[in-house]
C-alpha cells in the first residue's frame, strides 16, 4: 500500500510536534511540514521535507505536491493576535482561505476529496460576561457563535470558509455531476496541555505555567482570576480526537465542526494540584484585564455529544489521570534533568 502525502503546516508548534510524531508512529505516511522555524529537533528525523518560512507566501509551492491530508495548525495564537491584529487576520484568515483554495482544487483535479483538518477553539464562542457564562452550562456547537477575540473571529469565519469549499463552492453540489469536493472538518479544541513542551504563553497556558513554575520552585504570578473555569485536555487526547476524525467515513458524520472536551477545572484547581504536588510553591492571582476578560468570553464547558455519537469520542485523560499518570510525572522527570545539569 503507498503511503499517502500530508501536509503538517505550524509543525513546530506543541499541537505539531505531537502530530508529526503521532502520523509517524502510525505509519504509511510521507510527511511534508512547513512552519516559520527550522524543523524542530523532536520532528526532524520523522519528516520527508520541511519548508521554513511564511506560509502564505509558500502556499504558491504547494500546488506541485499531491496531498491526501492537510494538517492546518499554522496560527497567530489568541494573546499575540489582539495586539496585532492585521497580522493576525492575514496569517488566520488568508493563509486558510488559500490553502483552502489549494485543497479544493486538487480534489476536483484528481477526482478524489483531499482531507482537510482544521484546529478550531472555544474562543469561537463569546459571552457578554460572566452570569451569562455561568448560566450557558455545556455549550453546543451552533450556539453563543459571538467571538470577542480577533483570533476567535478567525476560527470561526475559517470553519464557515471550510464549509463554503466543501459543500457550497460555485453551487455545484446543485450540479447532476457535480465535481469532487474537499473534505473538511473542524474541532473546536479546549485548552490543550503538552507535557513535554513549555507553554509558549497562549492564553490558557495559566494551568500549566503554574506547574512548571512549582516545579522549579519559582513563584508565579497567575493572570485570570480563582474562580475562572473553562475545559482542558491532554495533548494526546487531542491528537487521539484529530487521527479519530480523520479516519471516522465521511457519511458518518452530521456535521463540519465538532466540539470535544475532557475536563473543566478552575484556576484555583489548578493551584490547588500544584501545592499538592510542590508544597513550598508560591501561586497567587494577579488578574490581567485583558487577558481575563478573554478567557471569560470562553465557555466553562462545552457538550461534545456530536462527536460521541458520530465518531466514537472519549477522551483518555480526565482530570486525575492527566495529573497523575501524565503531566505531573513528565515536569518532575522535566526539571530533574534540569537541576542534575545545573549541579554537574
């Protein structure tokens, strides 16, 4: 059997690397990546060719591979993207929409759906503030689409994007005949924890920066509020959602975007596990306007029923088992290392 040829864009990021690795571990995949940076170190070996640079502008050298799968991490993150909007826009939105373009034509050129793989998020939903947060309970896909963020925007224009190429582009699906069309699908991903890569300051990164600073023994500042609540997950389990989505048939799903979840857990929670594990840790609550009122525009959980039903969605990792089984033995394993060099 040949392998098929995917295309893993933001490749470096922490979603990206535990992708690559986990296509590799499968097998029967020739793997392109493309990110801003060199190939990471963890990815290097695993991958057939890396493209380092601007992904918009080398969306161009893409037309002369034949992809089966593309992977589109590639984003300017929630923080980043308020302060730098425009930018924002044109690495979110335009880099998408001619990728897009890109997979909708080679599916109708080659007569078969290239698939489309699209990381959404919970800041595609907006709440006008906290009672009504409170009030929303489990969130559904279709409802409170009111995003308060540039990057939420972003997503949620880019799954109706997804939508347009997939069923609605040109009106062919009207057609006796009509044409192949990509295959697109979505996810809106919770907070997402890596244990073996360091928060690269996203907005939700608060849970895990405070552990990595308790392991450390360094104090840390946390910039949302105790009481502030909204759905994480471990990395592998979001890796686990994307290879389930990917291999679900496509009659077999209802819908193009699917929300899954794993556990809600306050700042306070989160303080709470890190003076478990690291009793001298010094954890207190610094709120940051902007930043807060960002993650209280996400819902505190959100019903991932669809994808239960659809496709067979379980997450692996609750909350004890991510804690125990999978971040809390990595960041001491992590910062062991860490101190035995420091003393060498």
């Amino acid at each position: 059997m040949s392998e098929k040829l995917v295309l893993v864009t933001g490749a470096c990021g922490e979603i990206g690397q535990a992708l690559v690795q986990g296509l590799a571990k499968r097998g029967g995949y020739r793997i392109v990546t493309t990110d801003l940076f060199p190939a990471a170190e963890s990815i290097q070996p695993l991958v057939a060719e890396h493209l380092q640079g601007d992904m918009v502008f080398k969306v161009k050298q893409f037309y002369a591979y034949d992809f089966d799968i593309i992977f589109h991490l590639a984003a300017s993150l929630s923080s980043k993207a308020e302060i730098a909007t425009e930018e924002a826009h044109r690495i979110n939105v335009e880099g998408t929409m001619q990728l897009l373009m890109l997979a909708a034509y080679k599916s109708e050129q080659r007569g078969q759906a290239v698939k489309f793989l699209f990381p959404s998020s919970i800041a595609a939903y907006g709440f006008a503030n906290r009672e009504e947060k409170g009030r929303a309970g489990r969130v559904k896909e279709d409802d409170w689409n009111t995003p308060h963020t540039m990057y939420g925007c972003n997503k949620l224009y880019c799954e109706k994007l997804g939508m347009y190429y997939s069923q609605f582009c040109g009106q062919r699906h009207l057609d006796p005949q009509p044409p192949v069309m990509l295959d697109f699908h979505a996810i809106r991903f919770p907070g997402l924890v890596s244990a073996f890569t360091v928060p690269s300051g996203g907005t939700s990164d608060y849970g895990p920066e405070m552990l990595h600073h308790a392991a450390q023994g360094l104090p840390y500042a946390c910039f949302v509020r105790e009481d502030t609540k909204i759905s994480f997950m471990a990395m592998p389990d979001a890796i686990k959602s994307i290879f389930m989505l990917m291999d679900a048939p496509r009659e077999k799903l209802t819908r193009p975007v699917y929300n899954i979840d794993a556990f809600s857990l306050t700042a306070g929670g989160f303080r709470k596990r890190a003076l478990a594990a690291f009793p001298s840790a010094q954890i207190t609550f610094e709120p940051n306007p902007r930043r807060q009122g960002i993650v209280d525009s996400w819902p505190e959980d959100v019903d991932d029923s669809a994808a239960r039903k659809d496709w067979g969605w379980k997450p692996d990792y609750d909350e004890e088992r991510f804690f125990e089984e999978y971040f809390l033995p990595e960041i001491r394993k992590r910062y062991k290392r860490v101190s035995a060099r420091t003393n060498e």
